[in-house]
C-alpha cells in the first residue's frame, strides 16, 4: 500500500512495479478540494469516538449489573445481546435508512453515531463483564456498607478501578467504528458526514481511470491515527486486557 502510494506511476496489475518515490500522491490527496479528504478524517474521528464513548457508558452499568446483582437468566441475556449482533448489517440498513430519512437524519453524525454505538455495544459489554467478573466482589461490598448506593458503588469503586478494562474497550470500540464501511455508505451523501472508508472507495479519476495512487495514500494517511492510537496507549490497552485477570 505504502509502495504504491509512493510510487510516481503506480501499476497495480502489472507484475513489475517501477518505484520512482515521490509524495505527489499524498499533498494531493491533502490538498485536493473536491476530495474533501480532511473533513472525511474529522467526520470519521468524531463519529468513532461518540460511538465508543456512548457504548462505554451504556456497557459499563449493564456489566456491573450483570456481574454483581443477583439477575435471573444472566447468560441468556449475554447470549441474546451476542446474538443480535451477528444480525448482518445488511439486513438492517434498510430500516435504518428509513427511519433515518423520517428523522432527517440523513448526512448527520446522528445517522451514524446511533448505529455505530449499536454495533460495537455488544462487544463492549462482553469485555466489561469478563473483566468486572474478575474484580473482587468485596471493593464494592465494601462501599456499599459505608453507605453509597448502587450507582455510586459504580462510579466511585468499580470504574476506578476498572479504568485499564474501561479504557481499552473504549480504544476497541473506536477502532470498530472507525473502520465501517455499509452504514456510512448508505447514509451519508456528502461530505458533511461521509468517513474515511466511504471517501475512499468514493475516489473518482480522470476519464474514467482508478486513482490507484491517491486511493494507496489516503488509506495509509487513514491508517496513520489508529496506528498512533494504538502506540500511544500499547500499555494501557495490554493493561486493560490483562490486568482483570485476578480472581476472587
């Protein structure tokens, strides 16, 4: 990808590919204005990090819930919400785009927010739950005895605590988000909320001729914030995955 990315005539279907490294292809992409590459990188960094926040929030008192009150039909209730999410989005899209429609949703970050946080929910409760399992029922027993309530056990004890879990699965989510293609597709139009895959695979060049270059570069300018993420925060999410696994 970075080769012909770099490559000042790149030849995807040829056996031979002769490099002639040039950045051409990256300061058009970032300098192009029809291409609208920059706003599809604050669109997709916005929309992914609402998504992983609102999954977060919404996960992490369905976990604590499901790990420390006493609920009949727990494991069905995990296995329904593993369930839902092996629904294709195919199947939903749509709906979605109706409903949306009716909303005049269209071209918003609602449109995707909504089913992004959707999509990654379940993912992140499945995490959260392994890893609030693991943490000793006494801290919030504990809490509870001094007088704090249910919600603030949680607040006060266990997200501290579970901080590592809370903020890898906020990473994992955002990276899921981050990557969608289907529902951004269907419902965005412009560039007032379309993400990075979309405007990629959306790339259109002169007479009729497939942009290989500038397609290569902007997918590796799109990778380039995952990347970073996932460096930046290595130990924490290595952390996050790991440290739950005391048990009681």
């Amino acid at each position: 990808m970075l080769l012909v990315a770099a490559s000042s005539r790149p030849d995807v279907l040829s056996a031979r590919v002769e490099v002639r490294l040039t950045a051409a292809h990256f300061l058009a992409v970032l300098e192009t204005g029809s291409l609208h590459f920059p706003e599809y990188v604050v669109n997709s960094i916005a929309v992914s990090g609402l998504s992983a926040v609102l999954a977060v929030a919404l996960a992490a008192p369905a976990a604590y819930a499901l790990t420390r009150l006493e609920l009949p039909g727990r494991m069905p209730i995990l296995f329904l919400v593993l369930s839902v999410s092996m629904f294709p989005p195919v199947s939903l899209v749509s709906y979605l785009f109706r409903m949306m429609s009716a909303l005049r949703w269209i071209n918003t970050y609602a449109a995707l927010v909504l089913p992004y946080t959707a999509w990654v929910l379940p993912l992140s409760l499945w995490i959260l739950v392994g890893y609030f399992s693991r943490i000793p029922r006494d801290l919030d027993r504990a809490a509870l005895l001094d007088g704090c309530g249910r919600f603030a056990a949680l607040w006060k004890v266990m997200v501290p605590v579970a901080a590592p879990g809370i903020f890898s699965t906020a990473i994992l989510a955002f990276i899921f988000a981050f990557n969608e293609f289907l529902f951004a597709l269907l419902l965005t139009t412009n560039q007032n909320a379309r993400t990075i895959p979309v405007g990629i695979a959306l790339f259109e060049g002169l007479h009729g001729e497939i942009p290989w270059g500038m397609i290569m570069a902007a997918a590796t300018l799109a990778v380039v914030p995952v990347v970073l993420l996932a460096l930046a925060f290595q130990r924490r999410i290595v952390a996050g995955l790991t440290e739950g696994a005391v048990r009681e």
